[in-house]
C-alpha cells in the first residue's frame, strides 16, 4: 500500500478568504491564512534571456537544459536590513503521522535552510512532539486527525497484527485524505501555490480535480509516481522513446499544471516547453532527498513569483515562476547532494545533504551580491 501520507507540501503567498463546514477544520484554515504573507518588490534586474533556459537537441523532441545558475541568482532576493520577518517566505509543510516524521522535517528545515524565514508543519498529535524535537527552528501544528480505532489486547497473531495494522491506515489514511483534500481547494481558492510531493501524489492520481487547470500546482513524481500519473491521466504506458511530448502532454491533460519529473536529470513542463537540469548531484540514493527538494522548490517558486509580480521587474509573460522554481531547487539539491558525497561518501544521508544547502546557494548566490 505505502506510507501515511506525509508530503503535502503548501508555500504560501498571498491574502485569501477561506472557508470550511467544521470549527475543526476552521481552526487550521486561521492557522495556514496567518501565514500568508504581504508581496514585497525584489531588488535587480531580470534579463529574458538569463530567465529562460538555452537549447539542446534531443532525440524525443525539443528539451531545454536551463541555465539554472542564473535563474538562482535572478530569483534569489538580497538580504535587506530594511526588511521584516516574514517577506523572505513563510513556508507550510501539511504531512507526517505516527511512523512517519522524517519527510515533514525534511522539507520544512530545508526551506529555512534556503532562506525563508518561517516554516511550519501541520502533522498529526502523533508526530508533533517527534517532529519538534528535531529543531526548535520549525513552528509544529498538531491538528491532522487520524484514527487508531484497533487496541493492542485485540491482537492475537502477528499475523492478525499486519491486518489491523493495515486496517489502521486505511482509517487513517482516509481522514487525513478528506482534510488534505479540503485544504487544497481551499487553497486553490485563495490562489495559493501548492507543491505536492510523495503520498500526497498519491492522492492527486485519484483526484486529479484537486489541481486540475491549476496553473500554481507543482507535482514532483518520482519514477513509480510518475508512472501511476501517466496510466491513470493518459491511459496508457510511460514511453521514454517520446518522453517530452508525453511528459507535455500530461500537463496539458491535466490543465496548467507544472511538473517535475526527478529522475537522472529532473524534467520540468508546464505544458507549454520542457526544461531539465542535468547537473551531476551524488551516485548515493539516501531516501528522504526529494523531501529537500520539494521544501526547497517552494521556497524558490515562492521568490520566483514575488520577482516577476515585482512592479520593479519587466512583465515577464512567458516566464512561469513555478517552472523557475523547479529549476532553481533542482540546481540546490544536487549541488548540496555533490558536496555532501565529497565529503562522506557511502555514508551519506539526507542530514547531510541538507547541511550543504546554505554553503551551495552560497557559492552559487553570495549573500553580499
């Protein structure tokens, strides 16, 4: 079946009314609208030619390798002493339960490990304390409700003891469906950015309504995610021999949404051109890197948005900040990734690779630039 669902992640910009039935459900709707930020104007000046990736051939049709470098340094604001807390990103992580508080964390301390100055986590009461004792840096809600319905006394048999277990989750799983669900139209509603990663796309691929025509939707499937996305919105098998126009055409089916395919190297469309970054990141596959990503593309999509609606910037109307914070993300992980390897080789795990985060912008963006 898979793991409770823990990376429905949410980065959050603008003002929006939202409403909802229960004084449950109301309640996290007050906390995640108190984390929208006001828009703030970005300094620099963006060049179309720097904001857009350059051209390579490929045999499965036109893919653009991005100049991912410049797009990091466009999109990434400069530290202002004249700014408050808050204007560089606030960041809402909605995920982990009981067996499952690594993803969460994960996300969330990369976020700030990139520069947003807030970072929240809706998880469950289960998770909550597990996930702050991690870093008193995260802002831990413990409002996700599941279900343990099964007691301990009731198991007779380890092999009763999978079942229940099995049943558990499903209960669980169910509820906190309902309120993810809910939430993201919600947040749709508000014209909120959402990115969605992990059992999250699991959710996505039997309700494809929830991000359907929703151009500020971020999906980032991996291999067998993304093989689910294709089955159940194309109908058919993923074909690597016509990879760009199978990956366009699923946005395109879906309806404006951008998505990142992670794999050798992470493949962006919003359905209109693809884009991949192929910078070599580490041969060491700990899990738990594409919660850094997820945390991190949200952060930069966040910024990116921020630079082209800053009235100081160009309209830039081919420029989509989501794809931009594909891009930039891409770029970080596997930067952080290659420096980590460097340095720890097999022994390298996702801690690790986030410890790099900052060094990597870093080299790539200085803070005094």
């Amino acid at each position: 079946m898979g793991a409770c669902p823990h990376a429905w992640r949410h980065h959050l910009h603008h003002r929006g009314r939202m409403w909802a039935a229960s004084p449950a459900f109301r309640r996290q709707l007050v906390l995640l609208r108190s984390l929208a930020p006001t828009t703030c104007a970005y300094g620099g000046r963006a060049s179309s030619s720097s904001l857009r990736p350059h051209a390579m051939s490929a045999a499965a049709g036109p893919v653009y390798e991005a100049d991912a470098e410049a797009v990091v340094r466009r999109i990434t604001p400069p530290l202002d002493r004249a700014r408050h807390k808050g204007q560089a990103g606030k960041i809402a992580i909605i995920g982990g339960c009981r067996e499952y508080t690594g993803a969460p964390y994960f996300a969330a301390i990369s976020a700030l490990k990139v520069g947003a100055d807030l970072s929240h986590v809706f998880c469950t009461k289960d998770a909550a304390t597990v996930i702050k004792s991690y870093s008193p840096e995260l802002i831990v809600h413990p409002i996700l409700e599941e279900s343990y319905s099964v007691r301990d006394d009731e198991r007779e048999s380890v092999s009763s003891s999978i079942l229940t277990e099995v049943i558990k989750w499903m209960e669980r799983f169910d509820c906190i469906v309902d309120c993810i669900s809910n939430i993201m139209r919600h947040a749709r509603q508000a014209n909120i950015p959402t990115v969605v990663d992990g059992d999250g796309l699991f959710l996505i691929t039997n309700n494809i309504g929830l991000v359907e025509d929703n151009s500020l939707a971020i999906l980032t499937p991996n291999v067998y995610e993304y093989k689910r996305l294709v089955q159940k919105v194309l109908n058919c098998e993923v074909n690597e021999e016509n990879a760009s126009e199978q990956l366009t055409a699923l946005c395109q089916k879906i309806g404006g949404v951008t998505i990142m395919r992670k794999g050798k190297a992470d493949v962006i469309s919003d359905g209109k051109k693809v884009t991949q970054v192929s910078t070599f990141g580490s041969p060491r596959r700990c899990g738990g890197q594409g919660d850094i990503l997820s945390g991190s593309v949200a952060v930069f999509s966040s910024w990116a948005r921020h630079f082209l609606l800053s009235n100081k910037q160009p309209k830039e109307t081919s420029v989509n900040p989501m794809v931009l914070g594909c891009i930039a993300g891409s770029l970080l992980l596997r930067k952080a990734a290659a420096l980590a390897f460097e340095k720890n080789k097999r022994s390298t795990v996702t801690t690790d690779i986030i410890e790099f985060l900052g060094q990597s912008l870093e080299d790539i963006c200085p803070a005094g630039w």
